[in-house]
C-alpha cells in the first residue's frame, strides 16, 4: 500500500510539475508549433508554484515513433553556433521567460508527432510541447495520408470564395513586367508562399509537395493524385481523376466575374503528356554551374528559367503549357515548387541568400526613372499584386480585386504585406533576423554546402 501511495505522489508532483513550466514556439503569445529547417524562437518559463527547478534540458522526444519529426536547439545567446540535439537552459524566477532556438532536423509525417522534452538534470521528464517538422517534399515519396490531406486542403481552399480563379488572372496580368521578368524566381516564390498559406489555413499540416520534373512520377501522375491522360479516355488530353479523388469535382475555378470578352480558362482540365514520361532533352541543370544572378539573358536567371523549368511546362502541355492561363492546372504549383527548389540548390550552393549582394540579386536597390526593367523587378521594390500598386502601362486583363498575402501560419515574421523582391532570398532566415518564411525543402539542409541527390 505504501509503494502504491509513494508511485501516486509520484505521478502527482510530476503532473504538477509539467503544468508549473510552459514552453512556447514563434510570436509572443502565439503557439506557432509547425517548424522547418531554419532556427526560430522557443520560449520557456517557470510558471510555480514552488521553487524554480534551475538548469533543465531540452530535447525532441517523437510522439509516434513512427512517424515522427526531430528536433536541434541552439543557445539564443550564439545563434551562430552548433545545432545541438540536447541543450541545457536555466530556468527564470517570477515567470520570467527563457529564451532558445529551434530547428527541425528531420521530416514529420503526421501533424505534431514529436515534442519538445524538458527535463530536469537527472533525467526526470518534466513537460512535453508537441509540434511538427512541416517540409515541402518531393510529391512521388510522400505517405498515402499526406497526398490526401495535401488534396483535401487543396479542394477545400480552392472552393473557398472561388480563390484559385485568382490565380491564373494574376499569372496573366503580371505576364512579362514582373512575373517573366527579372523578378521571375522572387515573384513565383511569394505566389508559392501565398498558395501554401491559404492550404494551411485548411490544414496547418500541409505543406506544398513538389514534382521533381527530371526524374518520371507514376505516383503522382495518378488517377488518386494530380490525374492521368490517355488511360480508357476517348480524348487523351482531358485529365481524368478518381471519383474519390477531392478534385475529381474541381477545385473552385469557375471564371466569375470575367468580362464577356475575356479569354475564358478553358474546361475540363487538359494534359498533353503525363510526368511519368521524360520530360525531354531540353531539360537540364546548367544554372548550377552559374556563380551570378545577372538581369538578362543567358547566366543563371534565364538558365534556371528557360530549359529547366520551361521544358516541364511544354512537356505536359495543354492548361499548363499556356503561360496565361497555367495556374488553372493544379499541377502548376507542383511543378514551380520545384523551380523555387532548384534556385535554393543554387543559393546554398554558391552562398547566394543575401538581397544586398550582386551576386545573389543581379537588380540591386530600388526602380528610378529611365531604369532598364520595369518596377517591381528591383531588389527593394514591392511586388504586385500584394503591394495593391498598379503600374504604369501595366494591362489589367482580368479584374482580381486586393489581394493580400496570408499571414504567415508558422514562427517567424517572413513576408507579410507589400513583399520586396529581396524579402525572397533569406528563406531560411540565415542571418538570424526574424525574416524566416516557414517553408523548406526535404533535401536542401540549411546553410551553406553541397546539395545532396541535386
């Protein structure tokens, strides 16, 4: 009977314990528990009642073995040094927060399957904060449960207030000023952000998967993904779908609001080819041989957009394959997640994330009077449509209304409102200054190196 007493106030000062020390993740007041590879802020603090417990560690515990994520820590006070798999804090008197960074290491798989552990110096677990390791993977190799939430998510804010008829109105009036200019790589990277946010809001545990496009995807060229053509279809260019597939029923692009002389987006969805083919010989990687963004033309700006990502966008054809009309294919995003990919091989391998150096951002300061390219292509300039400034001689085909970009669903401040072309580069937030956007990619590791499998 003792022993049994002694176990139960054991568990009860343990319990007490765990409710007496808060840990927290990103904004103040905020539970911001989704991470990615770049270090963001952790708090923790002492909440009492009863004496503070001094020194405690904290290391990432997985919540489903299975499945779970991991975590390293870094000391606030040397942001610069080495990422740590346990680190040692002291705790504050009077409620008193501490501060300590955090990063994921590994991939989760499932929302919130690992936590960060506090324990005291024997060992002893004290507390427990669940978050998740939430990266942008490559779609072929993600589980049948991240497709379908990925999917869901997409249906869902696709139908919410028609928003994905949106998006292919500003590809085309942002046509070559801006979108197909200079600013091709930052203004594509922002769109990318402003998709992925409006998915989290459905699901914070999506994040938008990417289509490798030099390497064949039968997963993802399936009837339960992004669809197939050509298979027991009398019309081999129309996209068929599962009926369970949530797109099967489109994804909210209904062309309302167009006026009677617009070009409509054609229906139902068409493909000329599926990515389980090879994409073809026009293909390569060349831009990672270039060492500057420079404006225009040849060098890693034009490289990187014109017979890398251009030769996947000709190859599938149809919807996708008509620069104007190309985000009213899913597949789009996919494909320019994997452009945004490449030029973040390129920027950690060639040291490329600071906007105020050339070599990173070949347009530097901001648009003057008798500039070579437009406004909005510059390093300090805002970009359209989320900075609401319509340029001069810029054509407004289809009407879109104010748009404004998500706010960021994850630690870090990122790009907010009326985003700069250099607001795009420092992703990861390598120089420590709040900038980290929330999104990485599952093999491009943080800092400054080789990229492996790339």
């Amino acid at each position: 009977m003792r022993v049994l007493i002694a176990i139960a106030g054991l568990f009860m000062f343990i319990n007490s314990v765990s409710a007496a020390i808060e840990v927290e993740v990103g904004r103040d007041g905020a539970k911001d528990d989704y991470l990615c590879w770049g270090l963001v802020e952790g708090r923790i603090r002492w909440k009492g009642p009863g004496p503070v417990p001094g020194k405690v560690a904290l290391s990432s515990k997985p919540v489903n073995p299975t499945t779970a994520g991991a975590l390293v820590f870094v000391d606030a006070a040397t942001p610069s040094s080495d990422r740590k798999e346990t680190l040692t804090v002291a705790l504050q008197p009077q409620e008193a927060w501490t501060r300590f960074l955090i990063a994921g290491s590994k991939a989760s798989t499932e929302d919130k399957d690992v936590a960060i552990a506090v324990s005291d110096e024997a060992g002893n677990s004290l507390a427990t904060h669940p978050v998740m390791v939430r990266v942008r993977k490559n779609a072929e190799q993600l589980t049948d449960a991240e497709r379908d939430r990925f999917l869901n998510a997409f249906a869902k804010a696709g139908k919410r207030e028609n928003q994905f008829d949106i998006f292919w109105r500003l590809h085309t009036n942002a046509g070559a000023p801006f979108a197909h200019d200079v600013a091709f790589l930052p203004w594509h990277r922002t769109l990318l952000l402003h998709l992925e946010r409006l998915l989290q809001a459905e699901d914070p545990s999506v994040a938008l998967p990417y289509w490798e496009f030099d390497k064949k995807a039968p997963k993802l060229f399936s009837l339960d993904f992004l669809g197939r053509v050509g298979d027991r279809l009398a019309n081999p260019a129309i996209v068929e779908f599962s009926p369970s597939n949530p797109l099967a029923n489109g994804w909210g692009v209904t062309n309302v609001d167009l006026p009677a002389e617009a070009p409509q987006l054609n229906t139902p969805l068409t493909r000329l080819n599926n990515g389980d083919e090879n994409v073809g010989q026009g293909l390569n990687k060349d831009f990672m041989r270039e060492t500057t963004q420079i404006p225009c033309c040849g060098g890693f700006g034009s490289d990187i957009w014109f017979p890398y990502h251009g030769a996947a966008h000709v190859h599938i054809s149809g919807l996708i394959g008509d620069i104007n009309r190309s985000p009213g294919d899913p597949l789009f995003f996919l494909l320019h997640a994997n452009t945004d990919r490449g030029w973040a091989a390129w920027q950690r391998f060639h040291d490329r994330f600071n906007r105020d150096k050339v070599e990173a951002y070949g347009l530097q300061g901001a648009h003057s009077a008798g500039a070579s390219r437009p406004l909005g292509n510059f390093e300090e300039d805002t970009m359209w449509p989320w900075d609401g400034v319509v340029r001069p001689n810029q054509q407004i085909v289809f009407p879109v209304g104010d748009i404004h970009l998500p706010p960021n669903p994850g630690p870090g401040d990122g790009i907010m409102s009326n985003p700069q072309v250099g607001e795009n580069l420092d992703y990861l937030d390598l120089a420590n200054d709040g900038g980290n956007q929330g999104f990485c990619y599952d093999n491009i590791p943080a800092g400054i190196g080789t990229v492996p499998d790339f």
